[in-house]
C-alpha cells in the first residue's frame, strides 16, 4: 500500500463512527502482523568461510586388508561336522583377473588374496586329496618345478600350496589356456579322482561365456553319465562315463555379478559367491564350511543339533523346543499312538 491510498484510508476511517473505527484499526493491526515477514537470525560467520577435508580412511585401510582367520577346528569340533568330501581340486584363473582392476587394486591380485585367505581358513586337521590349478601365461611362468605330476593323488597341504604360489607357480601352471580349455583339463583330471570331489574356481566372472558354460556341463557328464555312454571332451578325446556321486562345483568369482548364474541349475550340485562377499573372516569362514563339511549331527533327528540339544534322545515324532526337549512332555495314548 503507498502513501496516498493509505491516506485516504485514514480519513474514510476518520469519518466512521468511533467504535467501528477502532474494530476496523484493529483488524488492519492484525492483518499487519500476520502479513509481515519474520525475522531473520544473524549467524556469525567463520573467517575465510568453512573447507571440506577429505576422509581420512588411514585408520580404516588396515582394516580392509587385514584378516584375522575364524578357527574351523574349534567350530567343526564343537557342532560334530562330518566332512561331505575327500578330494579339493582348486583353479586359480589368474589370466582371466589380469589386466583388470577391482577395488583399485589388480584384479590378479585381488583372486590371489582370496586363495591366500581360503587356504588360511582351512582347516590343519582337515584331511583332504587334491590339488591347486593356475592358468597364466609363459611369461609369467617361473621355472620353479611344479611338484606333483598330474594324476597322482596327494593330501592338499595349503602352506605347500601358498608357498608354491608365492613364487609364482601352482602345482599345475596351464598356459596361455582359455577358461574353458582350463576347465576341461581339470574336468580330465577329476576322472582320475574317486570318492566325493568338490572343484573351487577363481575367476572373474567375465570369463564366463558359452564355450565355459559347456565344459562345466562336460565336466559334470563326466561324473553323472551312466557306465558305456560316451562324453566328449578336451581336444577331441572322449571318457566313458561312470556313475560318480558326489561332485560339486563351487565358484567365487570378481567382476559382473550376472553371469554367474550361467553354471547353474537346479539340479546342479555347488554354489557361487561374489569375491567381496567372502573376504571377511566370517564370510570365508561360513563358505568353507559349506564346502567342504556337512551340517552339525543331530543324533536323534528331532531338528536340533546336538551342541545345542539339552534333551538327547527325544523320541520320534513329537514337538520339541528350540533347546530339543518335548514341547508337551505329557500326551494322551489315542488308538495306539501317541496324540
């Protein structure tokens, strides 16, 4: 409102009767009020205005690369697991990690430490047959014997095995080999292996295309095809087949997460797991327990394991608590049986 209209409104209020004039002044001193902006609180300001530092992550790199190992044996000790497998085949696929990079470090170098952290986490009573597997490159290939010759069965002794690969060789070095030749060559040496047999792949999961996804169902004919059928396999040989249980393929791959699903079926044995998801100790640790032992015993079969069942021996058939006692110790005898 300026001047002049507010002038005339003064003098049109002059001319009302005194009690209308002062409800209208009112009014107008409420309307004033609540129309008028708030206001504004003054804050002091720093000298040269505020810096955002970068964070400082000094105290939480060591962190990251430290790994303090869970120790299997206590745990396999005190829940009663049995191991479900007698043989370990590992491929270490360090060709198809190189060149790359994860977590802005090499990815080579990135697959070499979760073998590092696997091997720590097995355990020293653990008595395995097998055998580790690297594919690389003639250059990088160093002249340090490759120990055990192919095929001959051998306890899996993991500081053997670390200190081998620490000087830049597996007990077996496939070079200059594709991810599919690679699995071929082990799915060959499987067949030599009898009992229950697990195989572990690291790799990145980019090496896994269609020439890989039909040498891991190779692989897997080689252990589930009946006696006399014929599987064809590496460089044009074939293996008659044999009834084989137990084989299972395992994979921890680094990379795009998609493809890994291409290994898979319903029906397969194995499983696959990110790289990341099992750097942690207690990540590796429930891996390797999934790999290589089966579930703590349960002894009366009432679905709690012993090493938390306070009440052995319970009978068949009835409820129980979660600490295996008889939810209704007390039950009614009806036609025979139990209520």
């Amino acid at each position: 409102m300026n001047a002049t209209g507010g002038l005339n409104c003064l003098r049109a209020i002059s001319g009302m009767r005194p009690a209308l004039a002062w409800m209208l002044l009112w009014m107008l001193g409420l309307l004033a009020g609540c129309s008028s902006p708030e206001m504004l609180v003054r804050q002091a300001t720093l000298p040269g205005g505020a810096v955002v530092h970068e964070y400082d992550v000094s105290l939480h790199m060591p962190l990251v690369h430290a790994f303090d190992r869970v120790d299997l044996s206590a745990v396999v000790a005190r829940e009663q697991r049995p191991l479900k497998i007698d043989t370990l085949l590992v491929l270490l696929d360090l060709e198809g990690l190189k060149g790359k990079r994860h977590r802005n470090v090499p990815a080579d170098v990135y697959g070499r430490e979760i073998l590092r952290r696997w091997h720590q986490t097995l355990p020293a009573d653990a008595r395995l047959l097998g055998d580790v597997w690297v594919t690389t490159t003639s250059s990088s290939r160093s002249n340090v014997p490759s120990g055990v010759p192919s095929g001959v069965p051998q306890y899996y002794d993991a500081k053997r095995f670390e200190a081998a690969l620490d000087l830049g060789v597996g007990t077996h070095t496939l070079d200059g080999t594709s991810f599919a030749e690679a699995i071929d060559r082990l799915a060959l040496e499987s067949t030599h292996r009898s009992g229950r047999l697990a195989i572990v792949l690291v790799t990145s999961w980019e090496r896994i295309d269609a020439a890989a996804e039909n040498a891991v169902i190779r692989l897997r004919q080689r252990h589930e095809a009946a006696q006399g059928m014929s599987v064809s396999g590496l460089a044009g040989r074939s293996w008659s087949g044999r009834s084989q249980p137990g084989q299972c393929l395992y994979a921890i791959g680094v990379g795009n997460a998609h493809s890994r699903e291409r290994l898979y079926t319903p029906e397969s044995c194995g499983s696959y797991a990110a790289g990341d998801a099992v750097m942690q100790p207690s990540e590796m640790a429930s891996f390797v327990l999934h790999v290589l032992y089966g579930p703590p015993q349960d002894s009366d079969g009432d679905g709690v394991p012993n090493h938390l069942d306070l009440c052995g021996q319970t009978p068949s058939g009835r409820m129980v608590t979660s600490q295996g006692c008889l939810r209704f110790p007390s039950v009614v005898e009806r036609d025979g049986g139990p209520l």
